[in-house]
C-alpha cells in the first residue's frame, strides 16, 4: 500500500507489520524520488525482472592509460563525478568480510578517507563485521555508483587504526553520532525500540556536561588496504569496460579483463 505523505515523502506501509510498537514497525518513509516507478505504470510490479533492463553506454572506452597513475587518482576523479551526477553518498561502500571458514557477509559503510595506503572506514570494532575482520584479515569493498554506470572493487588486507587516527576522526563526528556509538552495541539483537532508545538517552544524560564526549573502547576505524582494484563501466549491449590493477611483487600491474 502507498500514499503520498505531507512533505512530498511516500508512506509505505507494511499491513503484515506487527501490531507491537506499530508506528516505528510498520511504517517507512522514503523520499518520493526514491521510489521511480511509484505511481508511474500500474502494470510495473516491482517484483517484474523480465521488464527491469536498462542500457548502458554513457562513457567512451576505459583505456588501461587511465591507470598509469595508479589506482588513487581515477578512484578519486570517479568518486567526484559520480557526487557531481548525483550519487548520493558517493563515498557509501559494500564492504565484505568474511569468517575463517568462508563464510561471506555484507553491508554498506562510509569511506571516511582515501589515500595511498588504502581506504578508511569507522565502526563498531565489536560489531559482527569487527569479529570477522579480527578472525580473518581480509575484506573487499564495492561502490555501486549505477547512476552514473560505474563500479569499483577493491580487496586487501584489512587493518584496524591506531588509536591516535580513530581519534582524530571521532573528534570530527557529531555529538549525536557519538552518543549514539555509546548507545549501540552495534549487531546485537535488543528487546524493543524502547529499550533501544532507553539506552540512547541513558548515554545522553552521562554526557550531560561533558564537553567532549570520549571515544568508546569499542569503536574505531580500518583501513582496507588494496591488493586488487577493478573498474568497472558499463557498455552498450553489456560489452563493459573492466581494467584490473594487480599488486604484483610490490608493483602494480594493470590488466584488461574480459566483461
Ligand atoms: C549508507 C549507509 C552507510 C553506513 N555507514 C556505516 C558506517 O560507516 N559504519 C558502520 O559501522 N555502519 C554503517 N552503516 C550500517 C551498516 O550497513 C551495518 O548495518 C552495521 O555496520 C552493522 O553491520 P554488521 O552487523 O555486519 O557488523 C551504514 C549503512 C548505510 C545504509
């Protein structure tokens, strides 16, 4: 079911939600631009894969020359231009971990910073990904930028920060943000969105009069740093564009790969 809420902003709401806690359970609200079809075509379900087929071709050919700087400065020159064509949060990746044994899980965060060493992220260091990152080192990252017919991998080693830089990036973050890393013991389940939002205001009130909230134990940054870079581009009749930067014995070495 979906309607249109004051402000612009579509309502879904879900009839099978639980009748528990109902308006945080069952309802979410999504920017009406987000929903593209919504309203547009009555015969476009969205659950229609035959019909979901988008071309693609807005780039001319990725020449491996585009790498001969290394990875870094068409990383970095992509990120910007998928921002200025209107990827919102360009810099959200999916980041992939994995367990000892093999098993491979997913999900979106921030890249907080790039550089030659690699890229940085901020979590939960107890979080499910913080436990898979300390059991086994490696992990991988993708940015999605579909609007703009472009994506990036990357996979390498994954480290945590030291202390001294998960600081100075704490230091920058919102107070909001840094009651909520007190408030969250980020993958662990809780009893209801009230218990949840008790903790919230139990981290405020011990921050009351505190001028600069300090960092929790838990929490901190990584850095991913990459041994394998592709990019991608999508090309007219899915004949995509893939060039590899490989690090090979401490130099990089850049292939085309077949789509
Ligand atoms: C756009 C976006 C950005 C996010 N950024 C972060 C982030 O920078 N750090 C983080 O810990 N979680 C972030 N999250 C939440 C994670 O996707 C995830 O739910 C959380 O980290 C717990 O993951 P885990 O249980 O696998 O450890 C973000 C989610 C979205 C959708």
């Amino acid at each position: 079911m979906q309607e249109n809420a004051p402000g612009g902003a579509a309502e879904i709401v879900h009839p099978s939600a639980p009748a528990t806690e109902p308006f945080v359970a069952a309802t979410v609200h999504l920017a009406a631009e987000t929903v593209p079809h919504a309203g547009t075509d009555p015969h476009l379900e969205p659950t229609d894969f035959d019909t979901m087929r988008v071309g693609y071709g807005l780039h001319e050919r990725l020449a491996a020359a585009h790498l001969s700087g290394g990875w870094l400065p068409l990383f970095t020159a992509w990120l910007d231009e998928a921002g200025r064509r209107g990827v919102r949060e360009p810099n959200a990746m999916v980041l992939g971990t994995a367990t000892p044994d093999g098993r491979p899980s997913t999900r979106t965060v921030l890249c907080k910073g790039a550089d030659e060493r690699g890229l940085q992220f901020f979590t939960t260091t107890t979080s499910r990904k913080g436990a898979q990152l300390a059991a086994s080192e490696f992990a991988s990252v993708t940015f999605p930028w579909l609007v703009v017919e472009r994506q990036v991998h990357m996979e390498g080693p994954c480290h945590p920060l030291s202390r001294e830089d998960s600081l100075a990036y704490w230091r920058t973050r919102p107070r909001g943000s840094q009651v909520a890393a007190w408030a969250s013991e980020q993958s662990r389940p809780v009893d209801s969105v009230s218990a949840l939002e008790a903790q919230y205001a139990d981290a405020e009130r011990r921050f009351a009069g505190v001028d600069e909230i300090p960092m929790p134990d838990r929490w901190g940054g990584f850095r991913l740093s990459p041994e394998r870079v592709e990019f991608w581009q999508g090309g007219r009749d899915r004949f995509h564009d893939r060039v590899e930067c490989r690090l090979d014995a401490g130099n990089w070495v850049v292939s085309r790969l077949q789509p």
